[in-house]
C-alpha cells in the first residue's frame, strides 16, 4: 500500500541481518496509509519519544540536604498510538493479531540478544533502529481498545523499548 511512513519488523532467527529488506510481511507491520481512520490498515496519531534517566535521591535524615546523584541514561521507549481498521478479522497480518503473535514470540533470537526488533520512521529518522547484535528495541507492550459496537476498529498503543547499546543505536 502507498503511502505508509513508518514501520515495525521483527527479526528472524534466520536473517542475513536485521534490515527491514529482510523481514517478510508476516514480520512487518507498516503504519500511515493515506487514509486516517483505516478500512485496513494502521494510522499513528502520536509518536512519544521516552528518555529514562537514573537519578536516585540520597536523603540525609533531618538535614536540610539532599543530594541527587546522576547516573546517566537509564532506558529509552517510544510510544506509538493509533488506530487500526480489520481489527476484526481473524487474519494474520492485521495488527492486533501480528502484535500479539510477536508479543509471544519474545523479545529475542539467535544473534539479537539485546532486541529482534526494529523501527523506522520517515518523518524522524534520529529515532531509527536496525537490530544488531549489539543492540535492538523490546516489544514491552501494547493496548487495544475496541472502538465503538461494530469493533472493526481499534485504538492501539504500543511501547518499543531500546536494549543494548543506547549510545550506538541512536
């Protein structure tokens, strides 16, 4: 389908490596077809971009005194949310039932310790990742939430977590 700018793969025990290129529809979900409320595919409303940094407080008991100590950056997520249309149907390659197959499937495989998934977003490319062995995102999980009483229809939020090397993936 024309017009999508954004995807998520998953990588295979069996890939050459971990480009987009390589994964097969099953292992890709693209979102933003032109329309914005999908008969059948996956629009994004947000993207949230999520650094996590570690900074423990080290109180000191009845002083007026508190010390903040800044270990650097613990983690980073981004968020995607949108809706998606066929929710309904009972088809492999609609994103409820890929996400939830690849949410079972696990965060990693044979040479993508750290993450087997990758993303690509067209409009803030800084954010891309392609798995490698060094570093890759977690599907950490995602929400559905059927809209409406026909429920072909669905709201979905998903978290991507980046593993491994954060300062060489981004």
């Amino acid at each position: 389908m024309a017009g999508e700018n954004v995807w998520i793969w998953q990588v295979q025990t069996s890939a050459v490596n971990g480009s987009r290129t390589t994964a097969t529809t099953t292992n890709t979900q693209a979102f933003n077809n032109t329309d914005k409320m999908p008969s059948d595919g996956a629009y994004i409303s947000d993207i949230d971009v999520d650094f996590r940094r570690a900074v423990p407080e080290n109180e000191a008991v009845n002083a007026n005194n508190n010390e903040l100590q800044d270990m650097g950056v613990e983690g980073f997520d981004i968020v995607i949310t949108g809706v998606s249309g066929d929710a309904d149907n009972d088809i492999a390659s609609n994103l409820v039932n890929k996400v939830s197959k690849w949410l079972q499937d696990g965060n990693t495989t044979t040479g993508y310790t750290k993450g087997r998934y990758g993303i690509e977003l067209t409009n803030a490319p800084q954010w891309n990742v392609t798995p490698t062995p060094t570093y890759g995102y977690h599907l950490k999980d995602a929400k559905f939430q059927y809209i409406g009483e026909n429920k072909d229809l669905v709201k979905f939020t998903i978290r991507l977590s980046l593993g491994g090397d954060i300062n060489s993936a981004i």
